[in-house]
C-alpha cells in the first residue's frame, strides 16, 4: 500500500513539474527512459534470481500449479481486449499491452512508453503509459480491498490471480489471511512467473 502511494505521489509531482514547465530531459538528458527501463530491468532480475523462494519452488515444482499464471494471463488477456471496443482511440494491442503489466505499474508504464514512442509519437506513447501505470496501480489496490470478496465469491485461488504480480509479495498477507497459509506456496510461484513474464508480453503486443 505504501509503494502504491508513493508511485502516485511521484506521479502527481511529475504532473506539476511539468506544469511548471520543467524539462527533466533537457536536465538528464534524452535516454533517461531508457536509463530507467534498464534500471528496472535489472532490478527484476536479481529480485527473482536471488530469491529462496524460487529455489525453493523449483525443487518442489508441481507442473499443474501453472495452470494458475496460465489462467491469470489468458483472463487478463482476454478482458484487456474486450476494453478495447469501448476506447476507440486505443487499439486491442494497445489495450492489451497495459493489461499484460499484471500490476507491475512501473515496469510496464516505463516500457509502454518506451516502446510506442516510435509508432504514437511521445503525448500518446505517454499518455498510454499513464494509463498503464494507473490500471495496474487499481489493480494492486483493487486486490488488496477486494480479497474478502474475492475469497467469498470465486473462491480461495480468486485474490491470488487478482493479485498479479504482486502475489508473491504486496499482497501476500493478505492471501495468507483469507486464502490459507496453504496457499502461499501457489501464490508466490505465481507472482514470479508473471514477474519474469511482464516485459514479453508488453514488448509483444507494443510491437504488432
């Protein structure tokens, strides 16, 4: 909840610097997305690659625990492009590459802009960066409130797939309170394979 908060209040000072007429790339120059899109590239993989947890899930592994992850991105997937037939000005591929941040705001809106600065030009690669950093911010929210309700009505795998990304760790508490400590091993392998999967699935649909 917290990072939640910060990443808005980030969000609402970039607004008002540029508001002000401030020029961050006239100050950082003109690769600081990129600088940024590395940054956090690299940070994803040594968050998973030195995590116990997946070692410890790799000596464990069950095959039937990705029909999960596997779920969580063909729903997310399919109801990101049903979205699309309400928003005329953006694409299904557009649509679909926010939805594939699976709450993973800011690696995804850093590579949505990145990426589509070339095909929409920078307003609308930033504007549709926006958008991917807002949806998955909700999203995070969303399964953070929603987890009782999720649980009640959908079941105790519900909030896990809700989760995303974060299921292996903003919102693992919250899993572990209302979906079982039995579930944590599910939760956790399931936010690192859509941790890992994020960049392709963005880089995909940015690039058709």
């Amino acid at each position: 909840m917290k990072s939640s908060l910060f990443v808005v209040f980030a969000f609402a000072a970039g607004g008002i610097l540029g508001l002000l007429g401030v020029d961050i790339k006239s100050i950082l120059g003109d690769n600081v997305s990129m600088y940024i899109l590395y940054a956090l590239m690299l940070q994803v993989g040594i968050s998973i690659g030195s995590s116990d947890n997946l070692k410890r899930l790799v000596t464990e592994f069950n095959p039937k625990l990705l029909i999960i992850p596997l779920s969580t991105i063909c729903g997310t997937l399919l109801f990101s492009a049903l979205a699309s037939l309400a928003l005329s000005k953006w694409s299904v591929f557009d649509c679909m590459a926010v939805g594939s941040g699976f709450a993973y705001y800011s690696l995804s809106s850093v590579l949505i802009t990145q990426l589509k600065e070339a095909s929409l030009g920078v307003q609308l690669a930033t504007e549709l960066g926006t958008i991917a950093l807002l949806a998955n911010i909700f999203r995070e929210l969303m399964s953070l409130v929603g987890a009782p309700l999720f649980r009640k009505y959908f079941g105790q795998l519900a909030p896990i797939s809700a989760a995303g990304v974060n299921s292996m760790d903003v919102v693992l508490p919250t899993i572990t309170r209302f979906s079982g400590s039995d579930m944590i091993p599910v939760a956790i392998l399931h936010g690192i394979l859509l941790d890992m999967s994020v960049p392709f699935f963005v880089s995909f649909f940015c690039n058709l």
